[in-house]
C-alpha cells in the first residue's frame, strides 16, 4: 500500500473508528483533531501482511487510561477491572479495528495477533503514518495506520492446512 | 441449549455471550475456549449444541477448528464471528461448513438475524 493511498483512505478510517467505538462502547463518538493528552495510555497494536506486495502495515489503536478502563468495565461488565482486563478489552479493540482496516484494504492478507500494553510513549510520528482521532466519553481514542517493516514482536496466528508459509521466518 | 463460545479474548466471550441475553436468547448454557485446540477439546467433552467462534486464534484458528470438526464427521451448527468480514473470508466459513460469519463490531440485532433460525429463544 503506498503512502499517498493511504491518506486518501482518511476518512474511511474515521469512519471505521467511530464505528468500532459506538457499536462497542454503546456510545456516541465523533471525530476530534486533538491529540492524546500526555500520561498513561493503553495501547493496542497489530500488523497486516500484504501477501501480494509483501508490505506490512501497522494498526494501532491509543486510549487515555481512564477511557481504557471505563472501556474495560464496559466491555467485560465489571466495576473494577484489573491491569489485565484493560489490557485485554485494549487488545479486542485493537483487533476489531485491525480485521475492519484489513477487509477495507486487501483482498490477500493475513492479520497478527494483538499484542496490548499500557505506557506514555507516543505514537509513531514518521510522515507516512495516518492518524485519525476520535471523542468519546470527553476523551481522545487514536487509531493510527503505519507502513512498517517492524514485525518481529508480533505474533502471528498459525497457517490453516494448505496455506502458504511465507510468513514463518516472522513468528 | 449448550452454546461453546471460542475466543482468545476474554472481554470477546463476555461481550458475545451478553449479545446473546440481549438478542433474546437468554437461559442456555455457555461454555468458554480460548482457542480452537481447546475448544475442540470441550466439544468432546461439553457435547455443545452451537458454536461462536472467532477466526484468528493462537494455537488454532477458528477455521481449522472447523474443518476438524467437521472431519471427524460432528455437524454441530457452527458460526463465526470475527473481526475479519471479506468475501474470501465468508467463501471459507461457507466452503468449510459454517452457518456464517458475524463481523465485529456487531449489535444485537446481528445476532438475532442469524442465529434466528437456529436458536430457540
């Protein structure tokens, strides 16, 4: 996927996020250009492995803690979520984003795993990612879309009999 | 009714099983896998009379879990839901024996237009 088509695809990830966050949150979302307010965030991030172009493009969805945790409680109906529900509900928001961005770009390509943490870090700031925000319950939610080469710390899910392997040298 | 629901994360099966109650089909059991090994496992064991299960899993996906399935002859009504919604992916699901595939992020009312015809509510 060259860098060009995916900033025309803005607006579909917009709308991909905004999907994703109401249908799952059972709130309303809108679009925001304010950044991710500094301190802890959950971060969700998987990979798409284009298998006609064998090019990988990074999906990662941010989330304030504080959302995190609401998400995390609404997601799994408890009132005090663990450090592990966050990161799991996290993760689950990251691979829906990940499966809707994967169906809205490629016809052949296989999608990681989710791997979820929580940090401070900031999100990739190189000119090729696409960002593209979202408010909700007055807090920023980020999805960004990176092409990438950086794929070693992802896990891949295993190759269903018959498929080929290419991807092996990567798990 | 004994329904198996398969997915590595645990906030999925709580969310799958709630969307269930919500679409009307409240009152049966649910047994929970993490990944298709396991839940090929529980099948053995739980007899389960429908299966959800998500696609992509460590240890098995959900379409391998399938195809053992069905290649050691069990029938059980089986459908996925998963984040992955393209035509190829249905073309499987359909190929390998699947009710259909329900795409994340879904509502209730997904739900209730697939499961319709084979769940009592």
């Amino acid at each position: 996927m060259k860098v060009m088509e995916l900033a025309d695809l803005e607006e579909d990830l917009e709308s991909l996020l905004l999907d994703v966050l109401t249908t799952v949150l059972s709130e309303e979302a809108v679009p925001v250009a304010t950044d991710l307010p500094p301190g802890p965030r959950a971060v969700a991030r998987l990979a798409i492995h284009d298998e006609i172009e064998d090019s990988y493009l990074e999906v990662a969805v941010r989330i304030g803690l504080p959302l995190a945790k609401v998400a995390a409680c609404r997601m799994m109906s408890v009132a005090d979520p663990s450090t592990d529900d966050v990161v799991d509900a996290v993760g689950e928001l990251g691979n829906i984003a990940g499966g809707n961005v994967k169906s809205l770009l490629f016809n052949h390509s296989r999608l990681s795993l989710p791997i979820a943490e929580i940090d401070d870090a900031p999100g990739p700031q190189c000119e090729s990612t696409v960002h593209v925000r979202a408010l909700v319950l007055g807090q920023v939610v980020e999805l960004s879309v990176t092409p990438t080469s950086d794929v070693d710390d992802l896990y891949w899910p295993p190759h269903a009999a018959g498929e080929p392997t290419n991807l092996e040298a990567h798990q | 009714m004994k329904i198996l629901v398969t997915d590595d994360s645990k906030a999925m099966r709580m969310i799958v099983t709630r969307t269930l109650r919500q679409a009307g089909y409240s009152g049966h059991d649910i047994v929970e896998a993490e990944n298709g090994r396991q839940a090929l496992e529980l099948v053995s064991s739980e007899s389960p009379d429908l299966i959800l299960s998500d696609w992509n899993m460590p240890e098995m996906t959900g379409i391998d879990f399938l195809r053992a399935l069905r290649a050691s002859g069990n029938a059980t009504p089986f459908l996925f839901v998963t984040s992955e919604g393209s035509e190829e992916m249905r073309a499987q699901a359909d190929e390998a024996g699947a009710l259909g595939l329900i795409a994340k992020p879904f509502t209730a009312d997904a739900f209730a237009q697939v499961l319709g015809p084979v769940v009592s509510a």
